[in-house]
C-alpha cells in the first residue's frame, strides 16, 4: 500500500511534534511515525501505583511569556498549557556547602557575602556579570531562524548581531573553571560551591537565567501535557500520528533524493518531504542505503561530543517530600573531596546527584498526603560490560542485581547527607539505566541531550538541519547543540521553515517573522 503525503516526520518527541504541528498549521498533509508505543520522546510521563513521573524533564526553560519556545507554540495555536515560573531554581549541597539559588539571585549573593566576607569584591563581580549575560543570553535566544533559510544579506547581518552579542561570552567559554573561580573566590571552600561544574559558564549561565526569569515548572499533571497539547492540533488539522510503527528505511528517487519512507511492516508513503527527529546516526546508517552519505559525515557523528545518559530512580513516597527537607527546588548533591571529571564520571560513589520532588511543584503527581521524588546522576552505557547485558543488550539476574547495586549506594548517599530514614517511607519505586534510555529514544549511547556545545562538534559540524540528502531534514535534538525541550522546538521549526520555503512561501513568512524575534511585524 502506498500513501502520498506532503511531509513524513520521523519521531514524536517535542521537535518532531512540533515540525507535524507548525506544518500542519499551513495546510500540508503529515504523517509523524513513532516506533514506540506513545508520544513525547523525554516528555512523556509515566504512572505507577497512583504516582506520576516525568521521565526525564526536570525543569523547563524558554517556555515562559519572553521565550521562544513559547513563541513558536503561541505561533502554533492558542492556549498552550501554562508553565509556571520556578521560585526556588537549585540547591547546592555538599559537606563544605550549602547553598539556594532563587529567582531572586541577589539573594544568594548576600548569603555567599554573609559567609564568606573576605571575597565580597569577587561576589558582587560574579553575579553583576551573570547579570549583564542574562541580557545578552535574552537577545541571542530572541534570534533563532536558522542560516540554512536565510539570503547571503540576512547572513551577513544575522552573524554580525550573534557576534555583537555573543563576544563578551566568549572569556566565560574559554576560561579554565579553577583559574577562573579564583577571580570571584580566594577561599578554597568557598570555590567547593561549584566542585561539580565543568565550565565558568555552567556556574554563571543558571545565575544568568534566574535574573531573566527564565526557569518554569511543567504544566499541571506532567510534561506530557505539552505533547498532548501539540499532538492535538496535528490531529484536529488532519495529518495522521502512527505509533507503534518504525520506519525501515528511507526511500530515495533516482537523483539521490529523499521521497518518502518505508516502514517496519511493509509499506511505503511517499512524501515530498522527510523530517528525521530522531537518532541521526541510525538514520545516516540504518535507515539510508549504503554509501549514500559520505564516510567523514558518519564518523563525524560517531566521534561526536555526546552529553552522558542517565541513572534514574523513580520514588513514590508514604508522605510529602518537604517532610524529608525537599521542595520545589532541584537538589544538587556533590562531594568536595572528588574532582570534576568524576562528578560526571559514573562512579556512583563519586558522582553528583540530582533530586527533585513533581509532588512539591505540582501536587497530582502523587496520591493525596504523599509525595515523589525523581533521582537523576549521570551515567554510562559501557559502565560494568554494558551494565551485564548479553551480546544485543538482553537484560536478565545480573542487569536486576547491578542496577540495584547502583541504585543502593545513591540512596545511601542520599541518607547520609540529605534526608536520614529515605527508606523508610519508600513505597514505590523504579529504576532506569542507560540502557533503557537507549531503548525508549534509539539515541546513540542512550544520551539524554544529544550534542553538546563543543569546538570539536560545531567545527565539524555535527549539528545541522540539512542533510547531505536532499529534501532529508533533521526537526530534533540533533539539528542543534545544547539539547533540551527549548533546543528540539528549535530544531523542529527551523526544518519546517526550510520545507515552508518551498512548498508555503506565505507560511514561511509568519514563521520566520517569530524565529528572527519579528513576530508580529
């Protein structure tokens, strides 16, 4: 059976969901096939025993009344689902430290001058700085049409305004984090604030956003409102979302180009277009005949800087998380005593931990007189033989024990230094290794943000909305760096700008209008 469409999208997660519905919007006939049983992606939820769990979103960005996330969903239709602000964004906890980053930030800057006055000239430096970067931040995200659908005049004069505004970041990119942190801290234990941080810009970048209040919480009942929300609109326009159904591979016409896709059980559906919010290196090597890419653009990806998967558990409780000292804010649990690349090492002795309670910030997402917590570290397919899995990763006793294992010593941690007799009011919980990561997304290594923002990656290129196959466009985490809801509906529009250019040129406008921060002009 053969389906003409205008535009096939491959995945359901946000950039995907986002391409259907913005191309939905301008009249064209879409089909989004997702291999996985529902939609979301990372926004998906889950329910156990009465407890609601986001799956991997812990907070959300750019989707307040200034973002741009927001204003492409404002573009797509109305009522997108309200994002409450975050007031209490971070707590830093180690045995040196203990601090709370709000979205009032000067308050923790009096807190620092408080305890440590001795580098009171250093403090009000750092966050006078974070300040004026928050600004800077604001324009830049303020601009996010992609170069691949502008003139070479629009280039010249976008490249100008993100160099205007991104010059004075890049000593914040360039500078070694411990040379760096002895210009705002002469103390030791007052640098231990930011053991876990790989960067000078990982410590002032979430300063930066808490001054432009630029932190929300899920909308009620979880991050798949927001999925719902979009997959809505695509259906009520017409355009079609298969679940449960994998695409095969990647049909190409006689000039090489993209025409449509071939799915799991046989058929075929012809499109103009083909939209890959997905794993991009499954695509290129998968999903594609062989040699249809060049071998340097596969091992560009594969040598890519990836951001790590993750350990999770996920904990229903027998009462509120703020009777074990947990609200609405992320914690960030560290040692001082473990260097940087072993916060992020995947040793669960050393690594930092990250705890936030959906309960404190929405109340259904635990049962009445309960609470949740959801525990995150960083974390590795390749650590213990691939986590003791059989040759094509097959789980069984030993996968069972180690994640246990794994999970026993972060709760132990946890006990130790934040919340004595965890345990005893557990009542529910499951736990998430990289290898289910990997198989819920497909994602290479089973990354939870997909590319980061390196020299090595944005030098060769990695991130791009264009592929070497005409009419095959990236709409997800893989088009950009950085990962993300705000980055997969960047990418997401971005591929639908370059299909409306062709096929909805009145279309194209609008939406280049609200990516280039004209929206409305």
């Amino acid at each position: 059976m053969e389906k003409k469409v205008d535009v096939v999208v491959i995945g359901a997660g946000a950039g995907g969901l986002t391409s259907a519905a913005l191309l939905s919007k301008a009249g064209l006939n879409i089909v989004v096939a997702e291999s996985q049983p529902g939609i979301g992606g990372y926004l998906a939820c889950f329910e156990r025993d009465g407890y609601r769990f986001n799956s991997s979103i812990e907070w959300l960005s750019e989707c307040g009344p200034e973002g741009f996330a927001r204003a492409v969903f404002d573009h797509i239709g109305p009522d997108f689902p309200h994002c409450p602000p975050l007031t209490k964004l971070f707590r830093g906890k180690n045995d040196a430290t203990d601090y709370l980053l709000t979205d009032h930030p000067f308050d923790m800057r009096d807190q620092l001058i408080k305890e440590f006055p001795e580098d009171e000239t250093g403090i009000r430096l750092l966050f006078d700085e974070a300040q004026k970067l928050g600004g800077r931040l604001r324009g830049l995200t303020q601009c996010v049409q992609s170069a691949e659908t502008m003139s070479l005049l629009q280039k010249f004069l976008h490249h100008h305004r993100m160099a205007f505004l991104g010059m004075p970041m890049i000593r914040f990119v360039r500078a070694p984090i411990d040379k760096a942190l002895t210009r705002y801290f002469s103390a030791e234990r007052a640098r231990q604030l930011f053991c876990s941080q790989e960067s000078l810009m990982s410590v002032i970048v979430p300063i930066a956003w808490a001054f432009t209040g630029n932190y929300q919480k899920c909308p009620a009942g979880g991050s798949e409102v927001i999925a719902q929300w979009l997959y809505d609109i695509v259906k009520e326009a017409g355009s079609e979302i298969l679940v449960g159904c994998r695409v095969d591979g990647i049909e190409l016409d006689d000039y090489g180009a993209a025409c449509g896709v071939r799915l799991e059980d046989g058929r075929v559906i012809a499109a103009k277009y083909v939209i890959a919010a997905c794993d991009l290196l499954s695509v290129y090597e998968s999903m594609l005949p062989a040699g249809a890419v060049r071998p340097g653009k596969i091992n560009a990806l594969r040598n890519a800087d990836l951001y790590h998967s993750c350990f999770s558990i996920f904990i229903g409780l027998d009462c509120p998380a703020s009777e074990l000292g947990f609200g609405e804010e992320a914690l960030n649990l560290t040692r001082s005593d473990v260097n940087r690349a072993d916060h992020v090492g995947g040793d669960p002795h050393q690594t930092i931990i990250s705890v936030l309670s959906e309960s404190e910030r929405d109340a259904t997402m635990a049962p009445p007189g309960k609470g949740s917590l959801t525990i995150h570290c960083p974390a590795y397919m390749s650590y213990e033989s691939n986590w003791k899995t059989g040759p094509d990763f097959e789980t069984g006793d030993a996968y069972n024990e180690l994640k246990k294992k794994f999970a026993d010593i972060l709760l132990d941690r946890l006990e130790a230094g934040v919340a004595p007799g965890l345990r005893g009011h557990i009542q529910m919980m499951n736990i998430a290794t990289p290898i289910s990561y990997w198989r819920y997304t497909g994602n290479a290594q089973g990354t939870t943000s997909s590319l980061k923002p390196t020299g090595r990656n944005i030098r060769a290129g990695v991130a791009r909305h264009k592929t070497p196959i005409k009419r095959l466009l990236v709409g997800g985490d893989w088009g950009e760096y950085g990962g993300g809801l705000p980055m997969a509906v960047k990418s997401g529009a971005n591929a639908s700008l370059i299909v409306l250019k062709d096929l909805k040129p009145d279309h194209f406008s609008e939406l280049r209008n609200v990516l280039s921060g004209r929206s409305g002009a």
